[in-house]
C-alpha cells in the first residue's frame, strides 16, 4: 500500500482573464480634456449652461481622478504645462476665465460656476485649493490681463470662502515677488476680497491661517518697510490694507518689546535701566498701560496689583498730574473690561497711592470730574470710603499748618 499523499493538480499555463478591480486604469488625460474642451465649446459663453454642463458631466467623467486639468481648463482654456504655457498640441477651448471680460462683475459669475461646481462635488474642494495655490505660482508666465482676472476671482473664493488664506502663500515665492508681480496681484485681490466683504472679515481670514504677519513678503527684501508697503497699497487705493498692515507690526514690537522686559525683569535689571529701553517706545502713561494690557506680561494690572515691586516702574512715568489722570483712567477701562477685576479697582488705586505713584490730588481729581462713563456707579462707589478718608486727612494736615503758623 502507497502511504505517500498524492500531490495536488496545479494549474498551469497561462492567465487570459483578470477582475476589472484589478486592472490600474491609464492615466489618460488627454482624452477627459477633450471631453471637456467639446462640452464647453458647445455651451459657449453661457455660464448658466457651463455649470449645468460639468453638473451632469461629473457623473460621467472621472474628476476625482482628472481634477487639475478640468480647473486647468475652467481657467487657462487647456491642460497648463510647468511655468504656465497650454501645450499647443492638444485640444484648447476659447471659452475660459483667460478669454472672458476683465471686470469684476464676470468674474463674480465665474466664481458661482466655481462654487456650484464644487458644492456639487465635494471631493473637489482641496484639488481646487491647490490649483489655486499653483496658478499663483505661475504668475509670471500668464499676461497682465490674465493674471487680474485670475486676482479678482481669487478674491472673490476668498470672500466667499471657497478657499482658504492659506493659498496667498504662494504669493511669497521669490519667483513671483521680484519685478513687483505679486504686489500688483494683490491690490487686484485685496480690492475685490474687501469690495465683498470689509477688512476686519479679511484681517479674521488673514490671522486664522497666520498670514496676518506676512504680508510684507509680497516685496523684495530692500522694500520690505511698513512705509513702502503703506505708500503702494494707499496710492493703489487700499488705505485700510496699509492701515491694517501697521497695526500688525505695533502690535509685533509691543510682542518684542514685553518680551524683553520679561527678561529683564527675570534678571532683576534696575528700573532706570528698564525705564531706558522703554522711553525710544512710549510717550506716556497711557503707552505703557496698553503695553501692560497683556494678562501673561509683568508689568501687567495683575502683575502690580499682585507684587509692589513693579510700581516704581509706572511712577517712573506719573512725573505729571495728568499722566496721573491717565493711568487712573486706563486702570478703570481695564477693570471693567475685565469683568473679574472690577472688585479689585479700589485696592489697586490704594496700592499705587502707597507706592507714591498716584498722588492724593490725582485721585480727588478723578473722583470728581475726570472718571469716565465705563463703570462709574461701580467704582466711585468703590472709592467713596478711601476719597473720604483722603478728604479728612488733607483737611487734618490743613489744620495742623495753620496752628504751626
């Protein structure tokens, strides 16, 4: 008896049939282009019918797949080669975002082809982000009227939020910067971003994505100046872009400059040397009040309120009477902006009142006449007890000078 196990028939030979989920489609371009190309040129300049067209055609066609030459078409009228030329070669339309009308108003009914387009198809909202992204990039190879065109869709989407801040980015490649391309891209974009909307919407859209900063990258290195960006934007008629630009650097050297008196302080530097580096900054009390805004900076209300040492700091800058008026009123704005705080008002005035930073005449002063409206029930009745006692005790000194004389 053959204990041995017999093999198993195998098949051999060779494999004619195979599962369509195995078989890797050709990446084919050039014939989802010409599908495309023969849509738009039968739809012409209607772009009620254009975005009816790529509605329907979506199920048909795979954009999922060939979603940079279907916006290579939307935009530039074929498939965009690297630097920006369209390949002669291969089929173009004449009915694209290049050939149309340089006005705004076409290129807001661009934008809703855009939008319906994407709505439609979800999955094809970052493709088109980082279309954008590589249009920009491309600047320098499309022509003028092209790339305004291009600059007012753009912030059109941006208004519209299609696509994110995050695309200008591309604005700050050395490539396009030099020769002033991507300056005069953004007035264009700016000005139609701003048209529909206003500037705190875009300055919001700027900070989300940390562009806020940036923006004097769209100049060479040797222009990069607030003056040089606040000039070229405000001649172009964007004075709130300029104006909103100098904020942002204020707002940068107030940042630096807390920084470095943390560190001094951290070291135990002497006030006079702090005083030194804060004089080339500030003009007066209200300055550094609103250098001291900041919860997490030293000189901080919480910072004085909690350790005296800080004290000597603000006294350095009440030489006057009426930096003294200042400070006290800058003191009730921030408690009562800061709701937590609008108890501790009268310990704070009584604090900086015994560290010989706010003087006696300054706090009858305000007490009487130079309080302002922002919580003013709140804290005259905080300080009436300590304005009584201050009352007597000049009353009291009044009395022992006159039985000295």
């Amino acid at each position: 008896m053959n204990n041995q196990k017999q093999q198993k028939p195998t098949l051999t030979g060779q494999r004619f049939k195979t599962r369509k989920r195995d078989e890797k489609e050709r990446f084919d371009p050039t014939q989802f282009q010409e599908s495309i190309v023969q849509g738009l040129n039968q739809t012409g300049s209607d772009l009620e019918a254009v975005a009816k067209f790529l509605d329907a055609s979506g199920a048909k066609l795979d954009y999922r797949r060939y979603a940079e030459t279907l916006f290579d078409i939307l935009v530039a009228g074929g498939m965009l080669a690297p630097g920006g030329s369209i390949s002669d070669d291969l089929t173009r339309t004449e009915f694209c975002l290049f050939t149309a009308q340089e006005d705004l108003e076409t290129m807001q009914a661009y934008a809703q082809v855009f939008n319906k387009l994407i709505r439609r198809y979800k999955y094809l909202e970052k493709g088109f982000e980082e279309e954008i992204k590589k249009l920009l990039l491309f600047l320098k190879g499309f022509t003028e009227s092209e790339r305004n065109k291009l600059a007012m869709l753009t912030g059109i989407l941006l208004a519209n939020g299609n696509i994110s801040a995050a695309v200008i980015g591309s604005l700050f490649n050395e490539n396009v910067v030099k020769e002033g391309v991507s300056a005069a891209f953004a007035v264009k974009l700016f000005k139609s971003w701003i048209y529909e909307r206003d500037i705190n919407a875009v300055a919001v859209a700027l900070r989300k994505v940390s562009m806020d900063n940036r923006l004097m990258e769209l100049f060479p290195a040797n222009k990069r100046s607030c003056e040089h960006f606040s000039k070229y934007f405000t001649d172009a008629g964007l004075k709130e872009l300029s104006d909103f630009a100098r904020n942002q650097e204020a707002i940068g050297s107030r940042k630096e400059l807390q920084k470095e008196l943390q560190e001094m302080m951290a070291r135990g530097d002497n006030f006079k040397d702090v005083r030194l580096i804060l004089i080339p900054w500030v003009q007066n009390i209200g300055t550094v009040t609103h250098l001291c805004s900041s919860a997490d900076c030293p000189l901080s209300f919480e910072g004085v309120f909690i350790d005296r040492q800080y004290s000597p700091l603000l006294k350095a800058f009440t030489s006057q009477g009426a930096s003294e008026i200042i400070l006290l009123v800058k003191i009730q704005e921030y408690c009562y902006d800061n709701i937590h705080f609008m108890k501790a008002f009268q310990k704070i005035v009584v604090l900086l009142y015994k560290a010989d930073v706010l003087s006696e005449e300054a706090i009858l002063k305000w007490y009487a006449e130079a309080h302002v409206a922002k919580g003013k029930s709140v804290f005259l009745e905080q300080m009436k007890k300590f304005v009584e006692w201050l009352k007597n005790a000049e009353e009291e000194s009044e009395s022992e000078d006159e039985e000295e004389n």
